[in-house]
C-alpha cells in the first residue's frame, strides 16, 4: 500500500460512498451547533419534515452573540440576540440535542467546550458551522467550518458531501526563542504563505516546535487554518494529546479507551507520504509579531515598521493603501510607536487557561496603563472557573483588567463588546477585519502575552522587553 | 433549490482582493433566523453611511449597477467566514453569478447550495470583464452554464471549469440532502461497520 498521510487516513476510514468522479459521502463522528448559523437549518429541516438523524452525536451551545457581563443571566437585553439564542434552545429541545445554556458553568465558545467535554477526540471527523472549527485539528481530528445549508445536510443524514483536499505540510523544526508563542508561530506562518496559499488544502503541522507545544498552544496553531486558507489544520495525535482526553465527560472509559488509544495511535504520517505543498519554517527565526493592516496576512515582527503600498506588487498594493488608511497609520512609522485604547484577551485562538497563565506571568508586579480598557474574557465558563481557582483572576483584576462571562464577546463584536469608530485594538483573537470588533474599529492581532505587554506600555510593545 | 439556467446580465465591476464575509454582510445582520431579506444590507459598510444613506461612489448604488445580476471581482472572494448570510444575501440582491480569480472554499460551497454559480478564470481574462463590466449597463455579458461559456459583451466567448457533479446540481435544481438519503444503505452499512472497528465512538 502507498504511504499515507493522516489526512488520507481520516478521510478513507470515513468515505461512506465515492463517485466516478471523486464526489465523497463523507461520514461525520461529531457535529457542534452554535446560534448563528443553525436556526435556518433546523427550520429546513421541519419544513421538510426530516427528523435529526444521531442527535446523539451533535451539541449545541450559545456563544456569539451573549453578552459576557453577569447580568445576562436575568435575559439578553438584545432583541435579536434573544430570540437567536431561544430559537438554538427550542430546536434542541424539539431535536432532542443536548445543549449548554448561558446559565450553565460549562457553556462558552463551541471551540473551547468541544475539547474540553473531549468531544473532541483523534480520528474524527467534527464539523461546525464555524470556520474556526480547524481548531479541534490539534488533536489529529479532521475539523472544518460548513456552511447552514451543510449543516442541515449533517443534521439529516450524519454525513457531508466533499471532495478530498490537497495535503500540505507545513513543519516548524527547531525551538522557538523566549517570548515566541504558538500565536507568533501561526501568524508567521500565515505572513508567508499569505491568506490564500492553503487554499484547497488541508495543513498538517509537523516538526520539532509543533510537538513541543501543549494542547493549548497546538489549538492556537490550528484555529487560524483557515486564515491561510486552508480547509483544516491537523496536527498528529501523542502522548500529550491522550493526556489532555483522558477523563473528560464525553471521552472513552475503561476498555474502551484501551482500544480508542491504540488506534490513535496509527493516526500519523506514514515515511514518505505525498504532500502536494510543503513549508518549511526554522522555530529560532520567529520573533513575537502582530499585525498591521486588514488581513491576518499583514503580519510583521513588532521590531518592524509599518510598510508602504508601494512595497506591494498588482493587487496587494491597492489593498495596503486601504488598509493603511483605514487603520490610520503612515508608511514608516515604528510598530512599537502605535498607541491603543483597548486590549481584548479572549476568543477561541487564545481564550484558554494556558493563555491566561501567560497574561498574568506578564502583568506581575505591572499594572493596565491608566485610562486603557482592558478585558479578559475567558473561552469558557469552566476556563473561568479554573482561572478563579488558581488565582489568577483575581490578580489580573487587581491589575486593572475587566473580568467578563465566557462568549465571542469583541473577537467579533455580536454582543454589546464592541470597539468604537477609530478606537484601536490589541487583540488576541484571529481576524484583523474591517468592522470585525466593531464599526471602524481597529484591531492589531497578537499573542496574549504581548497584549498584555500592551496593556502595561499603552502601546504596540516588544514583550521580550519586559522578560 | 433554484435552477441556474443561461443568464445575461449587467455584470458590476468590484476590483477588490480579499473581499471577506464580514465586507459582504457585516455581522450586525447574522442576527436574522431566516434566509432572506439580506439584500439590502449587502455589502453594507461600503455601501451606506453610519446614518443609513447612500454612498454614490459604491458601485451598485450606480443606477446602471442597480439591477447587475453578475459580479466581477478579485482573487480570494468570499474569505473569512462560513457564513451562508453571505451568498444569501449576494442572492436575495438578485446576484447569481460571480467571476473571480479565485474563492476562498467554504465560501466557494455555499455558492452552489444556494443557486448561485462562482466561476474562477486566470487574471488576464477577470481583467477582461473587469473592463467589460466597467461598461456599465450597456454590456451585457452572457453565461451558459451547460456550455461553459461567458461571452462578453463584444462577442468573445471565454470557456471555463466547473465540477461536473455541481455543475450537474445546479442545472437541475438539486436538493443535496434529498440525493443523500437515497443512499441511505450505504450509511447504514458503513455505522454498522464503524460500529465494529471504533466501539467507543
Ligand atoms: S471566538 Fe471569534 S473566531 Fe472563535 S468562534 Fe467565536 S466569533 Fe468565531
């Protein structure tokens, strides 16, 4: 037999039928529902009179667009919202799926909750009507985003209709330099690859340096897939892997984790497989980096200087004149020189308790700038719990950070986190947008431990200088 | 599902790259539980002021654009997000075709589930229509999807690729979900089977 990689291995113990012409059934293990993109799914569904095929095998858990201060609990003030979220409760009572209330301690960013349930489980296939479904790649499952109309399609029948993407490998070798974090990694990554370059392809992130990452950070990797274009991001399954599984609610017990974990174990690269693409990346080379412009492709080290349209070639060019002036900067001017109003740590890339362990190691002894507003809102109401737990929430609001609920929240501005026109962002979530944290708002993404070197400075700042 | 059948139209020229979801239907509007009516709010941050007038320079607000039925438009369209709001709202604006260098995927997908056919040409010809296109609605430019063609306005005829399975599910109108279930077997058998090898699943 030819050498396989893990993506082929997924995809074949999978393929339920496959045409002459490459169009795949392919089975889905697991399917998460948030509720934005499910009301109209469920809707065709009734109309069409078909019932949920395994609602055993889906969940479903608010998070968009809920607001993240206490109060929600008495009713999202929100009209909109409101009904988004009762109509997600109402289908899945009526579809009988199981679901995770705003009021229950668990509830908090379908990314998050996925593996921390251990829902999320090597081997599988798991889809979401969320592009950020790549995320769960971390742990050697084949995740991606589907659109409503597949959603439907999943709810019905458990499987989806696809055709197998191309294998790219991108590897990381070597140890990356203090102050360098699984964010600075992908966003790099992404800087050289551009947000199209995975485009029809799924990534599988190899090497020294994607090993030597936790769960967390190897989640933070994969969760921005998509923002390289890429339809997932895989990541081979290890020992670290069956560690952060074992004992969670949904995760296999007894016997039944012996078998699981011996067929995990297969789930690696074969020698010699095929990549159609590969990337090679040395882990000493990467510097801590944000971003300056529209695109999470606009990605320079914070060393750097904001660049000219004229650095660009064709298309590029235009889109940097846009971006530039939309984010108010000038050609020339110093990263490190960009002051902000706001710092958001939070979202599925960077809203886990590694992330804020990070976050409050920065901010010892240091304190938010004076007139910042600075918030930390937790991926998940366990997250929360854990960070309270520990210490850490407390400390981080002693040094003046707001301590919200777990959602979305500002990494896209649904619920009432929104920034203001002009107002300018250090953010820890994953796309750099127009609009995208608010009317006009302006958002720079980083790790969290530079976003809290941001919020003690005021400014873009080196968080190297702080260590 | 609607049928894509020939379509001759206005194309509107949109000379932008990376053209994202939340550009196409910022996020304001995905607090809909419906389908439809998103089309006025397409592309709503070029197209309106923070006070809900008009901007004149966006191109559909142009009166000859009012009406276009194709875009024309630049590589990786449709990034971002998996958000159906967006061809929903492309569709519910009267759009069912656009002409690209390229799409990002999910985006690429939607398309074809809501009856709308994303055609990817290489630059030098998306440049041609685009020139076309900035015409206004004089040009008409014509898409038959049974031949693969797009004939411009001065008579060229450009070819271009599409699946053969999508493109089979929009001539006729297909419902995928209806096509799945008569392989129902075929599920059936393969849980049975995965039943047996991944009892923990
Ligand atoms: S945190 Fe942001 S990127 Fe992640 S699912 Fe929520 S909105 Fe999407």
């Amino acid at each position: 037999m030819s050498p396989k990689t893990l993506y082929d291995k997924i995809w074949d113990a999978h393929l339920v039928h496959e045409d002459a012409d490459g169009t795949s059934l392919l089975y889905i293990d697991r399917h998460l529902v948030h509720e934005v993109t499910s009301p109209q799914a469920f809707e065709g569904l009734r109309l069409a009179g078909r019932p949920v095929r395994h609602p055993e095998k889906t969940i479903a858990v608010p998070d968009h667009n809920v607001p993240t201060d206490p109060t929600r609990i008495q009713g999202i003030r929100d009209e909109q919202s409101r009904i988004q979220v009762e109509a997600l409760r109402e289908n899945a009572r009526e579809f009988g799926i199981e679901m995770y209330d705003v009021d229950d301690v668990r509830q908090g960013i379908v990314h998050i909750i996925g593996p921390e349930q251990g829902w999320t489980q090597p081997g599988m296939t798991i889809v979401c009507g969320d592009s950020h479904t790549a995320t769960h790649g971390a742990f050697g499952a084949l995740a991606h985003g589907i659109g409503t109309s597949e959603v439907e399609h999943v709810l019905a029948t458990q499987t989806l209709i696809q055709s197998k993407s191309k294998n790219m490998l991108v590897k990381v070798e070597g140890k990356l330099p203090p102050g360098v974090t699984a964010k600075d990694i992908t966003l790099t990554i992404i800087g050289r690859t551009g947000t199209a370059g995975g485009t029809g392809h799924v990534i599988e992130y190899a090497g020294s340096a994607i090993r030597e990452l936790s769960m967390e950070g190897r989640m933070t990797v994969c969760n921005m897939a998509i923002e390289g274009g890429a339809r997932a991001g895989l990541i081979a399954p290890d020992e670290k892997t069956f560690d952060y599984v074992k004992g969670r609610p949904h995760a296999p017990k007894g016997a039944a984790w012996e078998a699981a974990v011996d067929y995990w174990k297969s789930l690696r690269s074969d020698a010699g497989a095929h990549y159609d693409k590969v990337i090679e990346i040395d882990a000493a080379e990467i510097t801590p980096v944000v971003t300056w412009g529209t695109s999470p492709e606009d990605v320079l080290p914070i060393t750097g200087t904001v660049p000219a349209p004229e650095d660009f070639e064709g298309g590029k060019a235009d889109a940097a004149r846009r971006a530039l002036e939309y984010m108010g900067l000038e050609a020339g001017q110093r990263l490190s020189d960009i002051e902000i109003d706001t710092v958001f740590i939070g979202s599925c890339t960077n809203g886990r308790i590694e992330d804020l362990r990070e976050v409050a190691r920065v901010m010892e002894g240091k304190r938010v700038k004076d007139g910042l507003r600075a918030m930390i809102v937790p991926g998940s109401g366990l997250v929360r719990a854990q960070a309270e737990e520990e210490g850490i929430a407390q400390k981080l609001q002693e040094a003046g950070f707001e301590w919200r609920m777990a959602g979305c929240s500002m990494c896209l501005g649904m619920n009432p986190d929104q920034l203001s026109p002009g107002e300018r962002c250090a953010s820890t979530s994953n796309r750099n947008f127009e609009g995208r944290q608010g009317y006009k708002g302006r958002t720079h993404l980083m790790s969290p431990a530079m976003a809290a070197a941001a919020a003690v400075t005021g400014k873009l700042t080196d968080v190297r200088e702080m260590m | 599902m609607e049928k894509f059948e020939n379509l001759t139209g206005v194309a509107a020229p949109l000379p932008m790259m990376n053209v994202d979801t939340d550009m196409i239907i910022p996020k304001q509007f995905l607090k809909t539980i419906k389908r439809t009516g998103l089309g006025v709010n397409l592309f709503d941050e070029m197209r309106y002021d923070r006070e809900g007038a008009e901007n004149p320079d966006f191109v559909l607000n142009q009166p000859q654009y009012r009406d276009a039925q194709i875009l024309v438009t630049g590589d990786n369209f449709g990034c971002g997000s998996s958000r159906e709001h967006a061809p929903w709202a492309i569709k519910d604006f009267g759009i069912r075709c656009i002409i690209a260098p390229s799409f990002a995927d999910i985006f690429y997908n939607n398309c074809f589930k809501n009856g709308i056919l994303p055609i990817a040409l290489p630059q030098d010809q998306v440049d041609r229509l685009m020139k076309d296109a900035e015409k206004g609605s004089n040009a008409r430019i014509e898409v038959d999807l049974e031949a693969q063609t797009i004939t411009t306005s001065e008579g060229e005829v450009i070819p271009f690729e599409i699946d053969a399975f999508k493109k089979h599910c929009l001539l006729e109108g297909l419902d995928d979900i209806g096509q799945t279930l008569e392989k129902g077997a075929a599920i059936d058998a393969f849980e049975a089977r995965a039943r047996a090898e991944r009892p923990w699943l």
